[in-house]
DNA sequence: TAGATTGTTAATCGATTAACAATC
DNA sequence: TAGATTGTTAATCGATTAACAATC
C-alpha cells in the first residue's frame, strides 16, 4: 500500500478547511431531498436552505469530483455518493471514547456518527466504578486495557474527553498504540510526538463557538 | 440604555471571527501562567504554546485593547482581565439548556461554563421521566413552564440539544419569550423570525469536525 | 427555442504574514 | 547600552464573490 496522501491528491481535489466544513452541511440538506423523494437538486436551492451563496455551494461541490447539469442541478443519488466518498463516510472507522465522563457517554449516545461510518466499539476509563457498565450499547473498558485493544481491534480514531490534566499522556498512548486521528474534546493543545507527520489532531472547541455566542450577541 | 452594539464599537476595535475563536486559547494559556506564579508573558511565549505565530498572537490580542510593553511583554493580570472583558466572560449571562437527552445533561456539567460567565440555572424537557430530576445540580424543568420561566430569570442564553425536528418549534418560542443568542447543537440550520436583527445563532457543529478530521487523515 | 444553471476564469475582499521603527 | 518585544504599516496569500460562456 503506497502513501494515502498521495494517492488522495490524484483522485480528489484539493479541499479549503472552510469547503469541508460546509460538505456536512450539504449532505444533510441532499439526504433530506432524497428522503423527500426529489431526484434532482440545484445548487442554487442548497444555497437557499443553507442561507449560504450559490457560487460557494457550486465550488465547494466541485471538491468532490460531482458534474451538474445545466439548467437542472446535481443527480441526488449521485451527489450524496460523491459527498460521501470525499468525505470517506463510505467506509467504516472503528474508534474508541477516551474517558467515560459526561461528554464521553453522550458522544456513545451520538447515533449521527454511526451512520457516518464511525463505529464507536468501546470506551475506555480508569474509575472502578464506571468499568464494566455499558452506555447507549457500548462497554467500558479498563485504561489498562486500552492499548492491547486499539491493536487488537485496529482503531484509527481515538475520541479523547478526559481531564485536561491527563489529556497529553493518553494522547501519547494511543498514538503510541496506532491511532491516526485524534478528535480532541479537552480544552489543552495536544501535540504529537516527534515526527510523527502520519498523525492528526483535531480539536473540538466549545470555548470558541462561547466567545463567537458572547462577543456577537 | 443605548444599542448595544453601537456602544461596543465605540469601546472595543472590531475583531474578525478567526480573531474571536483564538482568544479563549489565549486566555488558557495566561490563566494557566498565572496558576504558575508568572506576572509577564511575553506574545512569543504564547505563540509557542498555542503554536502559532507570535505576530499573529500581538494583532489578536491588540483588539483587547491590551497594551503590552516592548522587550516584556503583557502584564498577566491585565491580560486576562481584558480578554475577560472583551469575550464578556467578566458577566454572568443566564442561560438555558432546551433538551436533557445525553448532551444536553452533559453540557450542564461542563464546569468551564460557569467560570467563563456562563450561568446554567434550568433545563428543560417534555419527558415526564426527566422532569424534576437534577443533573450536576441543575433541575429539569417541563418545557410548559419554560417561557414562563426565561422571562422571569431573564435569561438571555438557550442552549439547544433536542431532536432536529422540533428545533425550529423551540427556537420561536425561546425567541418569543425574550432570549437573545441560541447556541445550537442540532444539526438543523436555524432561523430567526423575519425582522429579528437582535437575536443571534450560533451553531456548534461536531459534523463539520468529524469531516475535517475523515478529510484530513 | 428561451432561460435557468453549471463550471471556469477573473476580480475582490479579508485575513495572515512580513518588515521595521519605537521602546523599555 | 544591547537586544528582545511591541505595535503599526505594507505585502502577501488565500478564500469568496463576480462575470460570463457553455449547455441542456
């Protein structure tokens, strides 16, 4: 198997961190459309349901490879694919909750993720009390665990909300054990060990979205 | 009292979006330098920290109104108590969460709220099984009683975590009865009534991160 | 056909980054 | 003083928006 990001860049074009950010936003008003039995979309409508430009729907859905028709739109069932696969929630991710708090169980309980290709098979937490329950279908493990089973169950995402405090340390041990991605829900930057360029960090921040919200008001 | 939005113009310089989404990092990382007994720190410390560049930090910061000191840096305890100010954190709003399902209950006990302004006092629920009950402290109330309630605590703030397809029902009526900014966790897009220039929506998106992160990896 | 919509190429806008004088 | 850092002004970079020919 060559390098993954080379062989994306042949049959994708590249994406802007705003274009992806929006693809979601598009999948959901098309999946809709479908479920409404409409067969074919405009950019233009995607634009009105979203309040967003309709040049900016049409470029962000060139990213994916998509050809409209003029005067008519974009095949639905042709666009949700494509959406889809640019996204890679055509295919299956298996990941794994860091910490069972209340953040933790309630992303266990997220049934969007699933039908986005994300399978959360476990939870892993160091409280006694919390080990061995299951929450929205999903057990959770021992920490000590934790490691035998990312290789064990070959997770590539890891879904970290601990406590701040040990956020950097588990952050090491799952990439340690083979995670490649890393969904960040605590408020610490995390950095990656040396040179390890083949692993990614995103981080989820509540705080930011609170400073857009307290700011704007 | 005048518009507000006039009169922060006159006090605050403008700040881009990106700009605003920075500066509760900022304010962790001087938090935390202030923990460690540290009186100055200088925008390169911070940049580093945050990895980031040190000019970008100056001209976020700047909009603060903060003045540093050349070859010093800021002085920690101004810094914190403007980028407090200028978030609005230095305030309590009163906020609501519509919706006690799996998120909702876990955002009520997400501490950080509280000691950025954030002040929780109710939720709300249409499940006789969840009314009454407490979560980390914070009663569930029957969405009857909720109007009622947001005008007598006046609280300017609903946090929404329900189903999608009653979001936009309860988004009127949170509107109607007097709130003023919606944080919206649903995956639905949002809109305020015609005409309602004073309200504001700001939509906390985890598909948008789920795609960056599937994109990215 | 007439007209709406796509997709490309160019223009604009705004955010980031660079350069550098001022300063403690 | 020497040198690190601030804050301002200018340059660059990238994303958004506009214009418009192609097309079904």
């Amino acid at each position: 198997m060559k390098n993954n990001r080379a062989n994306r860049a042949i049959d994708r074009k590249a994406a802007s961190l705003p274009t992806i950010r929006r693809l979601p936003g598009y999948l959901q008003v098309v999946r809709q459309a479908e479920q409404d039995g409409i067969l074919v979309i405009s950019g233009t409508t995607i634009a009105e349901e979203l309040e967003l430009e309709p040049i900016q729907v049409r470029k962000d859905l060139a990213v994916t490879g998509i050809v409209g028709k003029p005067r008519v739109g974009y095949v639905v069932k042709d666009l949700i694919a494509a959406l889809e696969h640019f996204l890679r929630w055509d295919q299956t991710h298996t990941a794994i909750v860091v910490g069972a708090g209340h953040l933790g169980t309630a992303l266990l309980g997220h049934t969007e993720f699933r039908k986005n290709g994300m399978n959360i098979s476990a939870a892993f937490d160091s409280d006694p009390a919390k080990v061995g329950k299951k929450f929205h279908g999903v057990k959770v493990l021992d920490s000590s665990e934790m490691v035998d089973y990312i290789k064990a169950q070959n997770a590539t995402v890891a879904i970290l909300t601990v406590p701040s405090h040990v956020a950097q340390e588990l952050c090491n041990r799952v990439i340690e054990a083979g995670v490649k991605s890393i969904w960040n829900f605590t408020s610490l930057k995390l950095r990656v060990p040396e040179g390890r360029t083949d692993v990614l960090i995103q981080k989820e921040d509540l705080s930011s979205g609170y400073a857009v919200l307290s700011v704007r008001a």
